[in-house]
C-alpha cells in the first residue's frame, strides 16, 4: 500500500522533472542558443572538420585551438579574407570550440 | 524468510521515493551534459601577426631580414571587424666581406573597415589588399607560404588599394562555392597609403569534395594609360594525400608569367612518423616575361626581373611547433645572368587577446 502511495506520489516528481529537462524555446530576441543531442553534436563536429581541412587548409596547416572568443575574431577575420561562405564559417567555429 | 520480505516491505517505499528522486535528477541533468551552444561566443579583439628572420645568399650577396608583421582585429558588435596589418622589415647587405648595412622599413598593408551585411555580401572601406589572384591576399604571411620567396610575378599582382570593396562567398549548390570581390580605388600619392585609381574584380568558384577551386581575376586602371591586368589561380588539394598545389597566371603591361607550386607533408611515412609528418618538401617552377613597359622600382620590398627569367625552386619546412616553422630553399636564377639563391629561416605565427578570451 505504501508502495503504492509513493509510487502516485512521485509520478508528479518524474514528470515535472521531465519537463525541467525538455529544451526550452528561445523567447522574443533573446540570443538563440541552440540546444542539440550529443548525436548531432558529434555529426557538427565532424562537418565542422571537414569544412575546416576544405577552406582552411588551402591555405595553412591546421593551428591548435584557440580559446572560443579568440576563435570567433580568428573566423571573422578569416570568413573576410578568404571569402568562405557564413555555413563554412559556422560550422568551422564549431568545430574550433569544442 | 518471513522477517526478511517484512524488511523488504519496509524499504520498500524508500526505494521507489529514491528511484524516483533519481529518475527527476537524470533527465533534469542529462541535457545540460549534452546540450551543446552552436550561437556564437562574443568575439573580443586581438593582436595577431607573424615575425621572421631569414637569410639570402643571392648571387654572392647576403642579405639579412628580420621582419615582424602585426595583424590588429577589433570586431564590434554581430556584423563589425576593424582590421589592420602593418609590416616592418630590416634589409641588411654585405657584399664579399663587406660590413652589413641597410635601413629598416615599413609598410601599412590594410586598414579596412568590414561590415558583413549578409550571407552574401561584405562591405569593405578603407585600405585594403588589391583582391588579384591568390597570393597576395591568402598565401603572403610569412608563416603561411611555403617558400619564402615570393612569385617572380607577385609585383603584377600585389598591392594594396584605397577605396571600397564589396566581397562574399555563398554555396551555389551542395558541391560547389562560388567567392568574389569587386572593387574601385581612388588614387593616393601619400607614400604610406600610395594607391592607384581603378577598379578590378575576381571570381573564384571552390569544389568541395575534390577541394579544388579555379578563379580569375581582372583590373583596370583608371589612369592616363587605362592599363588592364589579367589573371588566373588554381588551388587543389587532392584529399586522399598531404599534397598542397597552387598556380597563378597574370598579365599585364609589365609583363607576363605563371608559377605552379607543390607541397607535400611527409605524414604518410610510417618510419619516424613525429618527425616526418613535421616535414614538408616543397618545389615551384615559375616563369617571367618582361613587358612593354617597366614597372617603376619605387624602392619597395619586391621588384620585377629586368628581363625574361625562368626560376626552379625546391625548398623543405619544419614545423616545430604549431605556428613556429623552420625553412631552407635553394633557387636557381635563368635569365640574362645565371646563379644560384640560397634562403633559410625561422618564421612564427602569434596570436593573443586583448581582452579576457574565455576558455581554455
């Protein structure tokens, strides 16, 4: 019987935890940060080195990582100069980040 | 056996309660281990460039150039870069057991203000590199070329200009990116910010899975003699191999000429493979045909031959560590004289932020 009445009891529990776990959406203009499974994580990666090898390595053997807001202005800069296209540079940050 | 299910009863309620607790922890916390932020982190300034030191013997002469070349990035704001490169370089000489003399210079490359307006276009102001071929723009950094003398051709095609730009790149289909940057410049004659008037285009189009990409450039001026200058590049980088090649064609009233060029990382040699993936050999063959009229020699860093020349190159880089690379070339000079260049040397890339960078 008790089992029961915590068995009932906690179902709100599991279910409100659920739901603090879903991805929220983003609101009005806040900064879309999106939120992606550890699956699309590691396909964007993958995608983000091989657009890295395909533009950056025309020109450069391939640097180490820099920490991520050095690396946003490195791509910027780079998206400019070597006229690489806004998925290649999302996508390289990407890559360059983790 | 009795007492033991009354104990088991007992906890019985505990242990669900507890299962429960962790089953609203697990999926509470399992996206927040997961979860991973592709918006972009807040780009903060930063002080990059490269600095060198190398030696030429040239036809009996050696010459010493030490060099640092400081790249400024401020990016303001989603859309803004200011950017900004200067060079400073020695040029020091001795003859046949002559004592070294020679001057240090300086030069203001770019100062360019970008406004990235779309996926498609970037707005450019200010001073920036003429957009002609390929090395001028991509390969010039000391820590990038693979050979540290430049191109016979590379004066037909180098330069900066002051004026606006408009440039981008975008996918034209799932294989194939097309890039381009047209511009037009006023005419300057302060020594610093010397520029010519004119306007000039380039196009290239990049093939993802072969990674190669084929573009052309062109240029008018819009002076007196309303000159027109005239190229062609080609990059490929044949992915199952370490092999890097590039070529450029140009044309102008100065003259004509090509350079192909190859490097070819040694990282699929199994023997010794921490140090043969470091190296790197490296050969160009280039041609030079003079043209109707000399390119005044306004004592800058590079100079045209003053005749027909054919020039082999063969050279070998070590990279040290990542952005410190050691080099060695030899050249032999084919024009009116004959003789052989030698050219070793350190070069180092840098990089820090100007403010506090996040991370790492």
């Amino acid at each position: 019987m008790k089992t029961k009445i915590a068995i009932l009891a906690g179902i709100p529990i599991l279910v409100s935890g659920l739901w603090a776990g879903a991805p929220k959406k983003s609101e009005g203009n806040a900064p879309t940060a999106v939120v992606i499974n550890s699956d699309d994580s590691a396909a964007m990666r993958l995608e983000g080195e091989k657009r890295f090898r395909a533009n950056c390595g025309r020109c450069h053997a391939a640097p180490h990582k820099f920490p991520p807001r050095m690396m946003a202005t490195i791509v910027r800069h780079m998206r400019v100069r070597a006229t690489i296209t806004d998925q290649d540079m999302r996508l390289v940050l990407y890559y360059m980040t983790q | 056996m009795q007492h033991q299910s009354k104990s088991e009863v007992r906890r019985a309620p505990r242990l669900a309660l507890y299962a429960l607790v962790c089953l609203w922890f697990f999926p509470s916390t399992v996206p927040l281990l997961v979860a991973q932020t592709v918006d972009y982190e807040r780009p903060v300034p930063i002080l990059t460039g490269n600095a060198g030191y190398f030696t030429t013997e040239d036809n009996g002469t050696t010459e010493l150039v030490p060099e640092v070349i400081p790249v400024l990035l401020v990016p303001l704001g989603d859309r803004w870069l200011i950017e900004s490169r200067a060079e400073f370089y020695g040029g020091f000489d001795s003859a046949k057991g002559q004592p070294y003399s020679g001057k240090i210079s300086k030069d203001l490359d770019y100062l360019q203000a970008d406004y990235i307006a779309n996926r498609y276009l970037t707005v450019t102001a200010g001073r920036f590199l003429t957009p002609f071929g390929i090395y001028n723009e991509r390969l010039y950094p000391i820590w990038i070329r693979d050979l540290n003398q430049v191109p016979l051709i590379f004066p037909i095609e180098s330069g900066s200009s002051d004026g606006v730009m408009l440039r981008g790149g975008f996918p034209v289909s799932s294989w194939a990116n097309l890039n381009y940057a047209t511009y037009f410049s006023s005419e300057n004659t302060n020594a610093t910010l010397e520029s010519d008037r004119g306007f000039g285009t380039r196009a290239g189009i990049f093939f993802n899975r072969p990674r190669l990409e084929l573009g052309t450039s062109w240029r008018k001026e819009l002076t007196d003699e309303r000159h027109n200058a005239f190229g062609l590049h080609f990059a490929w980088q044949p992915p199952p191999i370490p092999l890097s090649l590039h070529a450029e064609y140009a044309r102008s009233e100065y003259g004509s000429g090509y350079w192909i060029e190859g490097a070819y990382r040694l990282s699929q040699i199994q023997g010794w493979n921490q140090f043969m993936r470091r190296t790197e050999f490296v050969g160009r063959m280039q041609q030079y045909f003079s043209g109707a009229e000399k390119l005044a020699d306004s004592g800058g860093k590079y100079s045209l031959p003053h005749g027909d020349t054919q020039q082999p190159d063969f050279g070998l880089n070590y990279y040290l560590k990542d952005g410190l690379k050691a080099s060695a070339s030899y050249a032999r000079w084919l024009g009116h004289h004959n003789w052989n260049t030698w050219t070793y040397g350190i070069a180092w890339r840098f990089a820090m932020p100007l403010r506090h960078a996040g991370g790492q």
